[in-house]
C-alpha cells in the first residue's frame, strides 16, 4: 500500500452522479493508498466512503451558507491541509478553477476531474479566457466523455484525459430487485415513464412536462411521468403540473439513495437536460434494459446511445420531438427492443475496474 497523500476536494455534495462517482473512485484509492482525504463542508454523505479521513468544517452554520462561502472554506481547509503534509496530491472534484490557482501558488500538484460539458459554464468571454490560462495549468485533467474532451480543446486549446464513469453492473442489479411502495407506478398498466436529476434549470423539466401535456391533451395516452430529484425548482415544477391539470399524470418525489429500484419499474427513461458531462443516470437505466429517450445535449447521451442506435436522440427544448418520440416508442415498442439490446451490449465500455485502474495510473503517474 502507498504511503503518499491524496487530498478529494470536494466543496459541497447534494447527491447525484458527480458524488456518485466521487464515491466510488475515492474509495477505490482507499484501498491501495493509505492516507487519503476528504475535504467538503457537506456532513451527510460521510458514511459513503470507506478508510477515509473526512476533513469537514466544525461549525455547523457552514451547511445554511451559499456555495461560494461553503467553497471559501474548504479552500481555507485545504491550504492549512496541504501545510501540514508532505507532498500531496490534490483531486479536485468541484471548485476545480479556484482549487487550481490554491495549489499553483502552493506548488502543490494537483488533477481535476470535470462534471459537465463547457456549454453549460459561461458565455462570458472574460471568464473563458481567464478559465483558458487556468486550466492550462493543472497537472491533469480528466472528463468523463470523448465528445467532452474534444469540446475542452475545441473552446480553450486545453488537453484532457478521457475515462469514463466506472459502472458497476452487478450492484445496480442487486439494489433494483429491493421493492418500492409506489403502487400507482409499480402495479399500474400505463405508460411508466422516469425522469431522475437535481431540480435545476440544467436538467429542464419544463421541456419534459411540456411534451407530456401534448401526450395527454393531443395523443389521449395512458401514461404516468415518476420525476424524482431535488432542487430549487421544485416549485416551479410543481406550479407548471397545477395550472396544466398534470396532477394525475405527473408526480414528484425526492431525491432517491437507492434511484434503480423504480427504474426497474419504468418502460421509458427520459432524460432533458440543456447539458451533461456522461450522465450515470442513463447507463443506469441501459443496464436495467430500458428504452432511453434523451436530449442530444452536450455531453455524453450521443456517447452513450451511440448517435441514435442505443436509444432517440431528440434537439434540446424541443418538447414536440420529445412527445412524437415517446408516442412513437408506446406504439412500437417490439421492434424498439433491439436498440435496447444494442445498448446493453455496449455497456462494456464503461467497465468498472478498467476505469478505476485508468483513474488509479492517472493519480499514481503525479506522486
């Protein structure tokens, strides 16, 4: 085992896929690293992750304060950490921009693992180029997606290292068998469709609840839409299903440790997002053998669906494509099933151990 220091920051957890991976490839370290940390102000993932020292603020007031106050900590954290160990290594998971610049000025070396596609971090020319000149400085960077990494270089001439999110079949198998007690979703005859994603402008529900108002209103299909996540649009949300007469069609649940259990209930995923990096929720849902219908955002679903032959592709915001394609698959599901098929055999792309042995010889090539 090796005696080196590796140093996961990661600012602020809300639960989704970026954790979700945070936990796998941290603990992964775990295990082959003897001193490996964490630094985050967020308390209520800890029991996640295994052999490791969580380092969070004492003061429980940092959990009610912004994400740039909650980031300024852990900031502080982490130059007081990197102070009192020899030589460390810094993964920065979150905050990357500005954990970059701490660990420059330090003469720290430092990775950093980028979540979403640059479509979705500014349009601000000034930022892009102050991102250009720090990114370039960071000893490593790693993006979950071949379309990402093309995207990097293509807006700041930055080079990246391509591993996909490690996906562990077996697991999302074993945890989808435990049962649920949505009855209206798990015994009912209708179209079951899931959506599952923070409540945020980026996963835009609106387009998903637009499509299934023309479902209802246009197509006269017998459907119900299960949504589940959470986030500072959930009134929003909830407003749109009110005024449109949704009630009985759409229902909202929170945020789901344990999201493959109503998978395995659904026939159709669908996911809207205005971007993505590779969203683990769509390997989820291939892996459990379901039709996926997804926004061809950047990046990641064309990736994953293979541009269209693992699953629909539809153009951002368009909710009109969106529900001629989920009418389209209700009527024809039979002949559809081969792209599922298709889909399911090409997960071996994102195999779990060949992807944390890709990320543990990224991290190890720094010591």
């Amino acid at each position: 085992m090796l005696k080196n220091n590796l140093i996961f920051f990661m600012p602020q957890m809300v639960g989704g896929g970026v954790e979700k991976n945070l936990y796998i490839i941290a603990n992964s370290f775990a295990k082959k690293i003897k001193n490996v940390y964490l630094i985050t102000s967020s308390k209520n993932f800890n029991k996640n992750f295994k052999n490791i020292k969580i380092i969070n603020p004492k003061f429980k007031i940092w959990n009610y304060l912004g994400k740039r106050l909650n980031y300024l900590i852990c900031l502080l954290i982490l130059i007081r950490e990197i102070s009192n160990k020899k030589n460390p290594v810094v993964f920065a998971f979150q905050a990357n921009i500005y954990c970059i610049v701490v660990c420059k000025l330090l003469g720290i070396k430092i990775i950093t693992r980028s979540n979403t596609a640059p479509a979705g971090w500014t349009r601000n020319i000034f930022k892009n180029f102050i991102f250009k000149i720090i990114l370039s400085a960071a000893d490593k960077i790693i993006v979950n997606s071949y379309e990402f990494q093309k995207d990097l270089k293509k807006k700041f001439n930055v080079k990246a290292v391509c591993i996909y999110n490690p996906l562990n079949i077996k697991e999302i198998k074993n945890k989808s068998k435990i049962n649920i007690n949505l009855k209206y979703f798990k015994k009912n005859n209708k179209l079951k469709i899931l959506n599952i994603g923070r409540l945020t402008d980026q996963k835009d529900h609106l387009t998903l609840l637009r499509s299934v108002k023309i479902l209802k209103n246009k197509y006269n299909l017998n459907f119900i839409l299960l949504i589940i996540g959470s986030g500072q649009n959930k009134k929003k949300i909830k407003k749109f299903i009110i005024k449109n007469n949704l009630n009985n069609e759409v229902k909202v649940i929170k945020f789901q440790k344990n999201p493959y259990r109503f998978i395995k209930h659904c026939n159709l995923f669908v996911l809207s997002s205005l971007y993505e990096g590779l969203p683990n929720v769509l390997l989820e849902a291939l892996t459990l053998k379901k039709f996926v219908i997804s926004s061809n955002c950047p990046t990641g679903p064309n990736e994953i669906l293979s541009y269209g032959r693992g699953g629909f592709l539809f153009k951002i915001r368009d909710h009109e494509s969106l529900a001629k394609k989920m009418v389209f698959y209700f009527n024809n599901k039979k002949i559809l099933n081969k792209k599922i098929n298709f889909a399911y055999k090409n997960l071996n792309r994102f195999d779990y151990n060949k992807s944390l042995e890709k990320y543990y010889a990224e991290v190890t090539n720094l010591f």
